[in-house]
C-alpha cells in the first residue's frame, strides 16, 4: 500500500474507533437506565399494591429505553456503513479486485 492510502485508513480508523467510543458510551448508559427499571418494578413488585402513577412510570421507562435502543443500532449500523464504505474507497481498482477474490476464496473454502 501507499503511503497515502496508509494515512486514510488510519484517518478512517480514527473516525471509526470515536463512532464505536460513542456508541459504547450510549450502550452504558443505556443499560443503567435497564438496570433502574428493574430496581423500580422489583420495588414495586415488593410494595404489594401497584399505583398507576408506579404502572406509568414503568411503562414510560420501557418505551423510552426502547426508544434509545433503536437509536443505538442505528448509530452502530451508521459507523459499520462508514467502516465499509471508507474500506472500499481506499484501494485501488486491482486491490480491490484482489480482496474481493480472496474474500470469496475464504467463503468458498469455510463452506466446505
């Protein structure tokens, strides 16, 4: 490879670990608000009767986690999108020919 070619893909390896930084910072946080919505059904579970205000709360947490989710997978389909796109832009035509032969070379030979 070219030097040029070495300097876009450590310039998109760069974007791609900030995008999968980012993502694995949302996903923690994601599964803190879980763990807090578990804590209050338990919580509510325990106390033996269950005010609307409680039910609404635990629906409301759950839809807005599932909310959050789906933005997640979308952020991390966004940044395998960019991974691939930015991998294909960088070689040249007969590197690209060679990856792609030796790729289905690999599935070839996996499938047997």
């Amino acid at each position: 490879m070219t030097d040029e070619q070495m300097k876009k893909i450590e310039a998109l390896r760069e974007k791609i670990k900030a995008e999968e930084d980012m993502a694995r910072r949302e996903m923690d946080r994601q599964q803190m608000e879980a763990v807090e919505l578990a804590m209050l059904e338990s919580r509510v579970m325990h106390s033996g009767g269950l005010a609307m205000t409680q039910v609404d709360d635990i629906g409301i947490g759950i839809d807005r986690l599932t909310f959050w989710i789906g933005k997640l997978v979308k952020m991390v389909d966004c940044a395998r999108l960019t991974t691939l796109n930015g991998a294909l832009d960088v070689p040249t035509p007969i590197q690209s020919g060679k990856f792609f032969a030796a790729i289905s070379m690999l599935h070839i030979h996996m499938r047997k």
